[in-house]
C-alpha cells in the first residue's frame, strides 16, 4: 500500500519536489526511521525509481542511499552503472561496494571515477595499492591527497619510480613524510631534468643551473638522512653517475664529513672504514690513489688534497672554504 501511495504521489509532481521527496526518504531509511514493517516496501520504492526520467531525482536517490549499510547490493549496483553524475556519491561513499569492485573501478573506469575512488575516507589496503601501481595520474594524485590512510615507503618508493615525470604527483610525493631519502632524490633528479628542458634563454646555461640545483637538493636531502641511511644513498648516487668532482667538493664545504666520505668510499668501491682512517690521518699517497681510482680530473687534485690537509683542523665550514679557495 506504501509503494502505491507514494508512487501515486510523484507521478502527480514536478522532478524537483520528487527529487525531493525521495531524498527524504532515503535519509529516513538511511537513519533507521522506516518502521520495519515498511522496509521491503521502501526498497521497492527506490527500485522503482531507478527508471525515473530525471537524473536529479536519481541523483538524489543515490545521494541518500551512498553512506548507508544496508540498502540492497542490486540498488547501489544499479545507481553505480548510471550515468556518472548519478553514480558520483556511489563510488565515492558506498560502503556496500567491496574492495574488489572498487579497485576494478579504478583502474577499468574513467579518470574520474578513479579519482573519486582514490579520495575515500579509510581505503582497503588492496584498493590502496592498485591505484598506485596501475592508477591514472589523477587517481594517484588525489591518493597521495587523501589524508585519512597512510602509505608505507615501499609503496611511495614504487610511486616515486612510476610516477617521477608528473610535476603534481612529485610535489604530493615530497610532501610524504614516510618517503626515502632515494626517492627524494629521484623526484629532485627528475624536476632538475624537466628544468633543463626549459625552452628558455642559452640551453647550456640552463642544463648548468639545473645541475647546480640537483647538487644543492642532493646536498640538502643527504642533511637529513641518518648515518645508517648513507652509504644506501651514496650507492644510488653512484649508479646514477652523479657523485662528480663538484658534488664531492660541495659536500665538503657544507662541512658534511660524513656525506663525502660515504660517496668517496662508493666511488672507489673501497671500505668505508679505510677511507675514514686515511681522511683522518691525511695519508696523502693513499689519497691520491683513491682519487686516481676515483677518476677525479688531474686539475682538481689541488683542492682534494687541500681538504685533506685542513681535514681535522676546521671545525667551521668556512675555514675549509677558505682553505679550498685558497688551493
């Protein structure tokens, strides 16, 4: 008797009351207002509406049932594979839809979709990780936005890989507090890249700003690492081809000790241990045969060795600047 009246009621009303009228509805049941008696009657009536001409109307509809936990699976089937703007509150409320079916939406669907899907409050673990290894760079985005989960390293590790050319998604990365030193300086590497592209000004000035700009930030990010971290960040330098007479000379007049010695030591492929006995005793032919092995230019060995002589005996920065300048 429900379904008739009610129905009765909306054929006689304009879209905008019956929109209305069924989102009253839907929150009465969302909030366990419908006297159980009526329940299966209620249900009928949102089924029924699913064939209304009106997108707001199903829009309404879809609205009041998305945060709820028990309107039938067929109903929040059925309003998700409407059009979109009436599927919109489903993919990014339905508690009814399962970890699967979000994460095949995510990555089978459209841009927005995945999007909205990437921004739900406390996402499954599963959904979390396909969105970052198969996501549009949207769906990533708004993910590295969503404040209410926490991604592990391994998995920012992974995005930092995939995603390094995406200006947006490397700001949103870098803004990770759990992210590692090597992917920091991935991104740093990969916006040094995008800058020397820059279609501005002589080419070659501009490659040579941004090398000094990745030197400064591959600088600034080995600051922050412990000295566990180090030698695993030196090894990534060195595969990469970056620990350069200029990066070597830079860590030492930043006065970080530790940084030069863990790159030399990689340059070198000689123990850590043994390079920190010949800094530390300014072993001068054992040094040069480490440069040598280094493959450092003939013309910088004067300021190498000048670092090796004031080695213990500066304990400012600016004095081994001075010595450098100096040699």
């Amino acid at each position: 008797m429900f379904v008739e009246r009610f129905m009765a009621w909306a054929v006689a009303q304009p879209a905008a009351v019956r929109a209305e009228g069924i989102a009253d509805l839907a929150a009465a049941y969302r909030t366990n207002q419908v006297a159980d008696a009526d329940i299966d009657s209620t249900e009928q009536v949102f089924t029924l509406f699913l064939d209304d001409p009106d997108i707001n109307v199903r829009r309404a509809m879809a609205t009041g049932l998305a945060t709820s936990d028990r309107a039938p699976r067929a109903l929040i089937w059925a309003l998700m594979n409407d059009m979109f703007s009436v599927a919109e509150p489903i993919y990014a409320h339905s508690t009814r839809l399962t970890p699967a079916e979000l994460a095949n939406a995510a990555t089978s669907g459209s841009s927005a979709i995945a999007t909205l899907i990437a921004g739900r409050s406390l996402l499954d673990g599963q959904v979390v990780r396909t969105i970052a290894q198969k996501g549009c760079a949207d769906a990533v985005e708004a993910l590295l936005h969503n404040r209410t989960i926490i991604l592990g390293s391994g998995l920012l590790d992974e995005l930092a890989q995939r995603c390094s050319d995406d200006g947006p998604i490397r700001n949103a990365l870098l803004e990770q507090p759990q992210i590692s030193a090597i992917s920091r300086h991935r991104l740093a590497a990969a916006a040094a890249a995008d800058m020397s592209r820059l279609p501005i000004g002589n080419a070659t000035r501009i490659a040579a700003v941004a090398a000094d700009a990745l030197d400064k930030a591959t600088l600034e990010i080995a600051s922050q690492c412990e000295l566990n971290e180090l030698p695993a960040y030196a090894e990534h330098l060195g595969e990469q081809n970056l620990i350069t007479p200029s990066l070597l000379v830079r860590s030492i007049c930043v006065g970080n000790a530790a940084l030069f010695e863990t790159m030399f030591s990689t340059a070198t492929a000689t123990n850590l241990n043994r390079v920190q006995s010949i800094m530390d005793d300014s072993r001068r032919s054992a040094f040069r045969a480490l440069c040598k092995k280094a493959a450092l230019p003939a013309t910088s060995l004067p300021l190498f060795e000048a670092a090796l002589s004031n080695w213990t005996l500066c304990d400012d920065p600016m004095d081994m600047v001075e010595a450098l300048l100096e040699a």
